[in-house]
DNA sequence: CGACACATGTAACACGTTACATGATTTG
DNA sequence: CAAATCATGTAACGTGTTACATGTGTCG
C-alpha cells in the first residue's frame, strides 16, 4: 500500500482523497476494501519519513485541501521498488497450517474443512469471473487484476483435490 | 502465525523453543524464514491476551524452561479460526499496481518488470520442484505445501503472460 | 432539510520483523 | 576450549486496521 501511493505521487502530486480514489480506479472491485483513514495515515507517515512533501491549498467552494508531491528520496525509493523481484506468499501456508491443527486437535475435521473451503473458493471464483464479464471500459486495466485472482482461485482449487486426497482416508 | 501458534499449542503443550521445532516441522523448506525471536514475542502476546497460561518448569540437565497450554478461551479461538473461510490476498495486487506504476511513472518499463518477474516465477518454481522431490519422508506432509505453492507459481507464470499480451505494444 | 460528495485527520491497537542480549549444557 | 544446541527474552520500529471525530458545499 505504502509503495503503492508513493509510486501514484511519483505519477502526479495529489491530496488524499483523489489520492484514494487513483488507487480504487487502479484496483476496480478488488479494492473496494481500502478504507479512507488509511490513506491519511499512510501520507503523513511518508511524510515524516522524508519521501513525500505536502502543501496546503486553499480552496474556494470546497475545503482546504493538502496537496503531496515525491521528493528526490521518495522518487528513488519507487524506482527501487519496482525493480524488487520479490512476490508475496506464494505459498498457502494458513490452510495448511489449519488442516495440520485440525487433525492434531480433533476441534474440526479436516476433510469437512477442505470441502467448505472449496465451496467458498469456488463461489468467489464466480463472482470475480461474474465481475470480469460485468466491466464496463474495456481499456481497464483492472480486469487484469480480476484475471489473476480467477487464475490463483482455480491453482487454490486444484491443490485443494491434492489436498483431500491425501488427507481421505486417514480422517480420526 | 499466531493462531497458528495457538493451534499447536492446543495439540499439546509446549515451550517457545519446541514450539518453532513444530511449526518448522508442519512448513518444511517453506517455513526456513521464521524468526527465532517472533515465537516468544508471539507467547507472550498470546499469555496477555489469556489465550494461554506459561508455567516455568525448571530442569536439572538443561536451562529452565517456561511451557505454554492453552487456556479454554484460547480453545475457543482456535475452533473459530479453523472454521474461518477466509482465504489470504488471492489476488496480485502487488505486482499489478506496479505495472500502473512504471507505465505512470516512466521509472522503468512495464514490459521489462513482467519479463524480470517471470524469470523470477520460474526461478522459484524450479526451485520448490526440485525441494518436493528431495523431500525425506515420504509421509511428510510439508510436501503438500510446496505442491500449492508450485501450482500457484504456475498460475501467475500464466498471468503474467496475460499481463505482456496486454502491455505490449503500448509501451512508452 | 437531508443526503451525498468532498475533504481531513487522530488514537489505539495488533501483528510481524529485526537487532540485541543472555546464559547453560553437551560434544568434538 | 570452542562450537553447536538448548533456551528465553526485550526494545524498537513499520505497517495495517478500526473507530472516532470533524467540517463544507451542493443538489434534490
């Protein structure tokens, strides 16, 4: 998130409510969840680290309004963000971790928690396909990201059979 | 991690030391990242929040060591998150949002980010494929996560090749 | 007048990360 | 004796999350 509005400041100056709105039109229906007191937290922590400058503006038939722009340090952090390879949590380490508790508790069966959490992955996978065929621009970039969730939805799915597979049969 | 902790806890007791033993048992390869440190920070959060109770037992042939149960409230807690269907950031958020970024910024080139990010993938994907093989017990089921994490690997090596199909040709 | 878009923030807390600090026992 | 293993913690910081608090201007 961080990285994120620092590299849209980077783009163009903002204050945190356009900034707020740039970052939902960049993620489409999968960043409906951001929730606007983060945004001002956020700048006036980059502020305080030296990566942003903001300005006051004054505004006749509105609010005031406090206008951000990069500094040279805040440009440099972008660039160096963008070209950091790393990937997030490739792994589904907290399933994992649940069905290994399960078994190992007897507070749940793990073949019942594979088979519910098949039918919640299974329901977003529509919904976000539904959301996929129901975007309006065609030019939006947002669709992408709706197409990787699908894809990650459906690799989640399939390792969700290997995982009934091994754990059928040797339920407590 | 936490509830993580606490699920094992509830398996059955234990000390801050053999407590990571365990966990870096159920993750294998995947779980060579954790931090020694995290685990009594994690305790003693967790004994804050009366989730569980530590009991020093002292030993004659070693250092004193303090052993954690879980606490009925903490039994609870894990019975919640076992029957919790969220699923973790399934979408690559991330990574889309930089693509924004350097197509905005001009700080580096969409196109070269994919192709260094898909070198990347494929990296590690050869990488946990060749941990599944080299895994010791055959009925260790540590091997099963690094299957999930390789079939997610696959599944974004495909985005990503959704991702140059779209931002070629309109490279700045 | 009431709802909605515009606009901004603070306080408190949870969690992960890292660096640092300490010490006993076993084994080569 | 040195190194590895056993064993435990604290302090500080970065980030995300949430709830709360506040106000203006426009339009129906």
């Amino acid at each position: 998130m961080r990285d994120a509005m620092l590299a849209l400041l980077a783009k163009e100056p903002a204050h945190g409510y356009e900034l707020r709105q740039r970052l939902a039109a960049a993620l489409g229906p999968v960043g409906e969840v951001l929730n606007p007191g983060q945004v001002y937290v956020t700048l006036s922590r980059l502020e305080r680290a030296g990566l942003v400058r903001g300005v006051q503006v004054a505004q006749s038939a509105a609010p005031d309004k406090k206008v951000y722009e990069v500094t040279a340090e805040g440009r440099d952090q972008v660039a160096a963000w963008l070209l950091d390879s790393s990937w997030a949590k490739v792994a589904p380490v907290e399933f994992h971790l649940k069905l290994v508790a399960a078994a190992g508790t007897g507070l749940a069966d793990p073949v019942a928690l594979i088979d519910a959490q098949r039918r919640e992955l299974m329901r977003r996978l529509r919904e976000v396909q539904r959301l996929a065929e129901s975007q309006p621009a065609e030019g939006d970039d947002s669709v992408l990201l709706l197409e990787g969730s699908a894809l990650r939805l459906q690799a989640d799915i399939r390792w969700l059979e290997s995982c009934e597979e091994r754990w059928t049969g040797r339920a407590r």
